[in-house]
C-alpha cells in the first residue's frame, strides 16, 4: 500500500469515527512493514483520527502509541533521542490551538517519555500542564495521569535531568488541590507526598549522555577506521598505557568510581539538608488555601520520618496534627519514589 492510499484510509476511517480490529491490523501491517518509515504527515493523520474517533477497538491505542513514537524518537538520529522541533511538532499536534490531549494524548505522552533516551525539557513541562489542565477539567486524577506525572518528573531531559523543580513542585501542589476530595487514583496521595518531599530532600543520581553526546559516537561508530588508526589515536603519547594497559585502565576507573562517589555522597548530603528557604515555601505552600489535606499530612509524616526532627520553619508555620499512620521510611536516595 502507498503512502498516499494509507492517508485515504486513515481519512476513511476518520470519517466514519469508528476503529475496528481490522483496521488496526492492516495499519499495523503496512506501516511496521520491512523498511517503512512513518512520516510526520502520516503521524499527524493518527494523531487526528485519535482525536475524532468515539469508538475504537482495544487493539488501536497499543497501535497508536507505538507508530507515533516510532516517528519521534526511534527513527530519529541518534534513535531514542527527541529533538527540539519534534518535541515543538507534537506539543503543536496535541495541545494547538488551547486543546488538552485526551486518555489516548496523554497515555502517548508517557510513553514517549518512558521509551526516549533523552527528550527537551519542555516536552516535560507540556506534559505536567497537560495533567493540570484534564484534572481541572475532570475533577480527578486518573491512572493514565498519575503514570504521565511520574514520568515526566524522571524523565532525562535537556534541564540536565535535575531534581524535581520548584516549579515542577507547583503545578503538583496545584493538582493536589484541585483533586482534594475526589475519587483519585490510589497511587495518587503517596505518589504526591514522596515526590513534594524529594523536591526538598534528593539530587537526581542520574547522569545520561546527552543528544549531542550520543549524535556523536554514533557518528564515530559508523566511520570507517582501522583499529591501527584508532589505538594510535586513543594512547598518543600514553607511554604508560602500552606498558601495562590493564592495569593503567583499571586505575583510571578506580579513581573515577571513587571521585564519582565523593561527588554523589557530597550532593545528597547537601540536598538532604532541608535549607530555610526551602522549609518556608514548603510550609506557606501547604498554607495557602487554608486547608490542610491528607497529601499535605503525608508529606509531614515523611519528613518527620527522613529528617526529624521537624524543621523549625515548618513546625513554626502549621498547626500540625500528629501523625495517624507509619509512613515508609524506604524513600528518597535509599527507597525511591513508588
């Protein structure tokens, strides 16, 4: 099938709104073909049918996810690395025009972030805005969205992969309160007080190559070379090296392991000292509306747990219940966020 009798179908069943299984597979069947390659006009037609379709087969979001990201990020170069202009085309393919992407935008939003090696940092912040925007209209946050929260806050990005931001840390307050009280997701609440915490506590421990970085070995790999022109190049001057490679090479990765080390025990210890600042937006944040909620009580009964005692700029400013539930004490550098 051409690419322009593809587009006539996805047209067909654009205006019919309906996917069946059928459809699915013989979609599935050219586009994943041998050699196909998904153009952006053929990934925007998809994103469309999505949007106007009311009835699909289960079949058709595994599908949907699965073409778009091969378009964006694993036929990209280097493959697995988004770029600025394809993550500037889908937040235009999604969110143009004030729209807010769907269950089936939203679940392609996590999926791109789980399966790119890299995407820019405003792909993350799209997809933080995205969940606001379906919370505030639906009243609740759902599975799909507490997925797209989680990993738009880990995802490595063009920022340099940092910590949870303070900004990042508002749009999650702002969600919190406009779910308070609702029929929320379970993982919500716990996912909500680890992740306020780990703005105050953690360092991200994760340090990927960047795009650039990974463009250009894999530019080295495909360059024809001889191993003579490569060894001569790599140990130029390194009279040491050729006298007992092994040992030279394992002395290198000693000293870097251990400055590494330093280097990471330095940043969590310094992250896990809750500066004043920090204690003060903290405590005026979970203020703000008046309302001291039950996310708000998890995050006190974690910091209680990771960094007793209380600090005085929090304890200060709330009138704290005490705790009514044990609150894990795996977290941060030494459990992780769930």
């Amino acid at each position: 099938m051409s690419s322009s009798n593809l587009m006539s179908v996805i047209q067909s069943m654009a205006e019919r709104r309906r996917i069946e299984a059928g459809d699915v597979s013989d979609l599935r069947r050219v586009m994943f073909g041998d050699d196909f390659q998904i153009s952006a006009d053929e990934a925007q037609a998809l994103i469309g049918l999505d949007e106007v379709t009311i009835d699909s087969a289960p079949e058709w979001r595994a599908f949907y996810l699965e073409a778009v990201t091969d378009h964006l990020v694993r036929q990209q170069r280097p493959a697995g690395y988004m770029d600025e202009a394809g993550a500037d085309w889908l937040m235009a393919a999604l969110g143009g025009d004030g729209r807010t992407p769907g269950q089936n935008g939203l679940a392609l939003l996590v999926h791109i972030l789980d399966q790119a090696n890299q995407v820019p940092y405003g792909l993350v912040r799209f997809s933080l805005d995205a969940v606001k925007a379906s919370v505030l209209r639906d009243g609740c946050v759902k599975a799909d969205e507490v997925a797209l929260v989680r990993a738009a806050l880990y995802a490595p990005s063009g920022d340099g992969n940092i910590a949870i931001t303070r900004n990042e840390a508002e749009v999650l307050f702002d969600i919190n309160d406009a779910c308070r009280g609702a029929d929320n997701d379970p993982a919500w609440i716990e996912f909500f007080s680890k992740a306020l915490v780990a703005s105050v506590m953690t360092v991200s421990g994760y340090r990927g190559l960047s795009r650039e970085e990974a463009l250009r070995r894999q530019v080295w790999l495909e360059t024809p070379e001889t191993l003579g022109g490569f060894f001569s190049r790599m140990f130029t001057g390194a009279a040491e090296v050729w006298r007992n490679p092994g040992e030279a090479m394992r002395d290198d990765r000693e000293v870097l392991f251990v400055a590494n080390n330093i280097e990471d025990e330095a940043a969590y210890a310094a992250a896990e000292h809750i500066e004043p600042q920090e204690a003060d937006w903290l405590a005026a944040r979970m203020k703000r509306d008046g309302v001291f909620d039950e996310g708000e009580q998890r995050v006190v009964d974690f910091l209680r747990e990771e960094a007793p005692p209380l600090h005085p700029e929090i304890q200060a400013k709330l009138d704290l219940p005490k705790p009514t539930s044990a609150a894990s004490k795996q977290f941060g550098r030494r459990g992780g966020l769930a």
